[in-house]
C-alpha cells in the first residue's frame, strides 16, 4: 500500500449512525491478505434507492446487475454488497454467475430476494472472482451486521479501498429535520468525469420516494463526482448508490415541491462534493488539489469542457507539480478543448494573482506571487475565455512521479 | 537538453538536395546560448505551397500569419522563416507585429515581398519575441543561405529543435521522375492527433498546382501527423507546409488523374508518416514506440477515436512503461472511448499472442508471452471490437518518470 497522501484529511470524520442501517465487513482473502475486503450494508424494508453508474460500454457484471435490477424493480432495496481486490469486469458469463452468486448468498444468509441485493465490486479487470471464497466469505458476512456505529462506518469504508491511502467518508444533517445522510467512497486512480473506478454508497434515515431520490442523486453527481478528474480514465465499475430508510422520518418526501426537498438536495450536495474532493485528495501521486474554474464561456457545458481540458492536460499537471507558473499551458489547454474562447479576450489567474487579460500578460504581473500560490497545498486557476455567460469549477489534482510509481507497480 | 531518446535513429539520414531550394541557420541567441535558432528556406520563384494548421483556438501569431497569407495569396510562396525557443503564442498584438517585422525583415534581405513569406516559431509561450534578436539575426540570417546539401539539411533539422533529443528528417523519390521529396519536422511533447507542438517543413522539386498540393498534404497529414499522440496536448503552434519548387520537373502535377500523382503522395506519404514516427520515438520520456491497432468498428473514424483512447490512456501507458500486460485497462480505455464495441466480442492481442477473444482470457494466453514482447522496444497492441468494418492505427508511446522531468522542468 502506498504512503498516505500529503492531501489526506487529518482523520476520518466520525459518522452518525443512519436509522434502519447495519453494516459488516469480512476478511475473506479475495486478493488482500490480512484486511477486511467485503463489505455488507442490510437496510430497512421499504428502503428505497436511486443510482447512477459508468457510462462504459465494457461495464462489469456487478454494474449490468444494478441497472438490471434498478430498472426493472419497484424501486426498494434490502442490501449492498461491496468487494474490493477484483473488479469482476471483462469476465464474460463467469462474471454474472459470481455476480449472482453473490445476490444469491447474502439472500440466502438474511432472507432477503436477490432482486433487492445491489452490488459492487472493484479492483483488478479480467479475472473470475473466486467462488470458494464467496461461499465461504459471504455467510461470514452476514453474520456481522451490526448497527452503523462510528465504528463500523470506519471499518466500512476501510473494507472497500484498493489503491486509496486514506478512507473516505461524509455526513450531513438535513437541515430543519432529524435525518442524516451519510456516505463512504473509495477512488483514486483511473478517475474522470464519468465517475471513473470510484464507489460510493450513500444511505440517508428520511423516507424518499424512488424518482425524488434519482432526481435528487442525478442532479448531485452532477456537480461532484461527474466534475472531478485524476487521470482522464474512466472505470468500468463506477457506481454511485442512494438509499433512504426512512427509519427516522417515515413522512415520505414525495415531490421535489415537499418544502423538505431543498434541505435534503442541500445535503446530498455537500456530502457528495466533500466525497468526491476526498477522492481527488487521494489522486494517485497527488500533492496538490486543484480547483479549475472557468467562466465567460458559451454555456456551463462549453465551461466544464474547457475546465477539463485543463485539468485533464498532462503539461498543465506537470507544470503544477513543479510548481512552475507556466500559464502558456493553460491557453494552450484553452486552445485544444474545441469550445468558443476569445483569445484576445482571455484573463487568467493563479490563485489571487492575474496573469494575463485581454490576451495578453498583464502589467506588474509578478511571477513571484504567483509561484508563491503554487507552492501551497491548495491551488486554484481561474479563466475567463471572454465569450458569453456560462461558468464552472471542477477538481483535480497534479500529475507527479507517484503517478507513475503506482501505476507501473499496481498489478504485478 | 535531456538524453538522446532510446528510440532514436541511429543517425540523422543524408537527405538529398531539391533543386531550387537554399537553407540557413543562424545563432540570434533568442531564447538558447550557443547554438542555432533561426531556419530559413528561399524557394525559386513560382514555388506552389500547401499548408495544415493546428486547430487550436487559441493558435500563435505565426499560425495567424500563415492561414491568412495561403488563403489570400496565389498558392505561390518564397521563403520560410522558423525561430526555435519562442512560440510567439499568447502575445497579443506584439506577436502579430513580431511576425509581420520578421517576414518583412527577410523579405527585404532577399527581395521578396513578405505576403510570400511563411512563419513558424516554437518554444515557450506567453513571452514577446526580442525585437533586438530579430533585426540583427534574421538580415545574418538571410546572407548564410546555401545550396540544400545533406549539410545543411542536418543544420537546419538542429536549428527547429525545441525539448526533441534528436533531429528530424526523411526524403523520398517520386518513383518514375527525378524529383524528390524533403522533409524536416520537429517535435517531442504537446504531440496529440491535430498535430500538437509540431513543425514539419517539406519540399519537393516536381512542380505540383497549389489546389493538387493541397490535396495531397491533407490526404497525408490525415494518415501521418493526425494519427500520433504523446500526451493527448495540442498545441497553439501546429505548422506542415509544403513547397514544391518545380525546378526538377517543371512539367506541372495538375490534377489527381495526372499519371505521377499515385507516385507522389505515396512518396508523400512515405516521408511524412517517417517523420511522424520519429516524432513519437522522441516523445518525452519515451521507452516504447507503440503501435495501436484497432479493427471492428462500425468505422474507420470510430477505430481511430478507440485508438486514441487506448493510445491516450495514463494507465495504459504507465503499464506498458513497466512492460506489465495489465491488458485490463486496455479493456478500460475501450470502454471509455464512446464508439460502439461489443464486450462479449472483445478480442485482444499484445504483439502475436493473444490475450482475450469473446470478451473473456483467452484459454492457454501467456502473460509470459507478452511479457515478453512488452520488454521490447516497439509494442503492439490489436484490438478487435466486435461490431463491424473500421479499423485504424495510431502511433503513440509509453509514459515514464522521463516525461515528469522533462515537463515539470523545461521552463525553469
């Protein structure tokens, strides 16, 4: 495992537990030896769910699952069932008996119909998950469950980590309610807009009717984990998965017009954005955490294109790495991402420090200041391409010699 | 200046003359000490041209100056003027008035008007050309021009070089005449498919109608320039022109049902797909030249957008820089690329041996086997999709610690 990152939270928060929530975790030596590698979370009949997943076309068998039994269910969930160590992705028809298999388990171990038992799994591609250790590992499992203490979330989020350094975990109260919405995540490589290989299980105590919480989570992931960025790649296995109880206010929000629906939206947003920067702060080899914000574009979407051919440029991350105020590799990430910029009209700034406006650098620009900005853990780039109203930030991390070390060591 | 390059040529080829063309260099001392940084080429007159730009938005003032002198002019062209070290990109009306200031500076040195007068710069942008620099270089400049020898060529490959490690150059015979085709290119970084911080100069002395030249190029540039990438980046630079003198042939190319036209731009053809791999055998940290080949698709254009995603992919190019056949991301980086695939179709080859067919590992594969290949220095990579007819290849390499040094380190 590598060394904790330099961007890592000083620990991991302490969680509320979620009415109507268990949770386990087991060790059953999948590809890890010696550390818990499933994970198990039992809710509340009538629990219901909202997902989203990647938009690979090679998607894994546990992700052709999810949707499978999302689309076709009557929107209630009873499980999710988490292995780290082995992505179950690119294993064919073996793929989907392990996947079933597993459904069919944890079913059987909590009396619970397979349809109702979501799944995930992440780590290598291309090899079959073992079955002895499934039908070993997950009765064992089951066994656990235990109520989601501050504990338990700690060895939960734990459970699921491959390449992470640190655990990652979020809570929220819903303001003027006593619900709480609280999630884990793991990610650190092969991270994208499209949510990459990073997962995150999120379960709030208020009772939410099915399409309020995919709206509510689709709108979410939006302006979290579909703006943040490691390395450009995009996982086969990215799953975000919502469930609500109902166990603590069983006064079901029914419409995004329920005078609650802003307060829980308010919450979801902040615990998903504080997970997905939690993932960016583990971005393989991160030692900056970068915050991209790009405005004056044709759209918001025009903006985010832009944002992210920045954050995605392999000579912007370098320059940042070396802490080097070379902004030339910002207009030329400008210049490559194919959207409307004016480059007579362009502004940039380092941090607080202006580089450049109307096209060109700007008087009593100091260099200084602006390496001085660098050299912090915490960076921002600001742009404004000068062509129209449109605007938006995403996140990302530096690109540095830990990168490579950890992607040409990962698998052998 | 980095180490040569692993891949790199044993040597630079003796390029022949082309008749009606003269070369210099000169040493101005604009950005590097000690060694040559302009490159100048006069061509007789009634020389035809043909160019392709980068695409960029944000594009430099000599990219400006250029379009804008091919679209307006006659298709005829005298001279190309090329500073190393400065990109004169990002500069605002300065970097306009340092490219009209150039051509007009060698346009009185030689009696040329400026509007026949091509530019390319390279090199750090955001910074003003040195007036200074250009009023004494480039009127030393314009007295140094000498017949095109072998020599000269090898000096004026040297004088483009920014960050490559080794020069550029390939010719070719236009089988069946006399003529022959000359070309110089540099660039090592910034290289993705719309030609990234790349300059190729080239030459021919058959006579060719402006209209057929671009014809050709633009054929060529497709197949060639357009199908390499070494770090996804393009840059605000991007320059191919082609110049043909028509001072071995005059007997003008008019059209492309004129017999010799097959014979031209395979010999095109040949030189700047040359070219184009040497670039990518200097791409920055380079330790492989890898191909990538992708069959299947429902297009040929769906193939290439699926090579570039496996050719642009971190985690593809760290596995092969540790000739590890993690072909999982291979997987991964189908799945990203958007175009139709059919994963329970996937076949996958590392060199000869194959790795998967029908979505799943292939019965008897040898990770030793490809091993194996990967601890060579030229890679390849097949993959069958599925789905129909495409197919394409792109020319990429691995990505290393090299790459990190070089780009976190080359301005400073």
């Amino acid at each position: 495992m590598s060394d904790l990152s330099p961007l890592a939270p000083s620990s991991f928060p302490e969680l509320p537990p979620v009415a109507g929530l268990r949770l386990a975790t087991h060790a059953a030596g999948i590809r890890y030896a010696k550390r818990a590698d499933l994970f198990l979370a039992e809710m509340a009949e009538g629990t219901t769910v909202a997902g989203t997943f990647t938009r690979s076309l090679c998607p894994s068998a546990p992700v052709d699952w999810c949707r499978r039994i999302l689309a076709e269910g009557d929107g209630t969930a009873r499980a999710i069932v988490c292995n780290s160590g082995n992505a179950n992705a690119f294993t064919g028809r073996a793929g989907d008996t392990a996947a079933a298999l597993t459904a069919e388990l944890i079913g059987e171990s909590l009396g619970i119909e397979p349809h109702r038992i979501y799944l995930a799994s992440t780590g290598v591609i291309g090899e079959t998950l073992p079955e002895p250790a499934l039908r070993d590992g997950l009765p064992a499992l089951a066994e656990k469950l235990a109520v989601s203490s501050a504990e338990a979330w700690t060895d939960a989020a734990g459970a699921i980590r491959t390449t992470d350094t640190f655990s990652k975990g979020a809570a929220a109260r819903v303001e003027g309610t006593a619900a709480h919405i609280v999630g884990i995540a793991k990610g650190s490589g092969m991270i994208a807009p499209d949510m990459a290989t990073m997962l995150a299980f999120v379960f709030t105590d208020l009772a939410v009717a099915p399409a309020v919480l995919q709206t509510a989570l689709s709108a979410s992931v939006a302006s979290s984990f579909n703006r943040i960025t490691v390395d450009s790649d995009t996982s086969t296995s990215d799953t975000v998965l919502l469930f609500a109880t109902g166990e603590q206010i069983d006064d079901e929000l029914t419409g995004v017009d329920d005078e609650r629906f802003g307060a829980f939206q308010a919450a979801l947003d902040t615990v998903l954005l504080d997970l997905a920067h939690q993932i960016v702060r583990d971005g393989e080899g991160a030692s900056k955490f970068v915050e991209v914000r790009v405005s004056g574009a044709e759209s918001d979407a025009a903006a985010e294109i832009i944002a992210f051919a920045i954050g995605n440029s392999p000579l912007v991350k370098t320059a940042l790495a070396a802490e080097d105020a070379n902004w030339g590799r910002i207009v030329m990430a400008v210049g490559k991402a194919g959207q409307a910029a004016d480059r007579d009209a362009l502004a940039i700034w380092i941090g607080p420090e202006q580089v450049a406006a109307e096209g060109v650098q700007v008087e009593g620009y100091s260099e200084e200041r602006a390496t001085e900005h660098l050299q912090g853990d915490e960076v921002t780039i600001t742009v404004d391409v000068g062509v129209g109203d449109g605007a938006a930030s995403i996140w990302t991390c530096d690109l540095t010699h830990g990168y490579i070390d950890i992607n040409a060591g990962y698998r052998s």
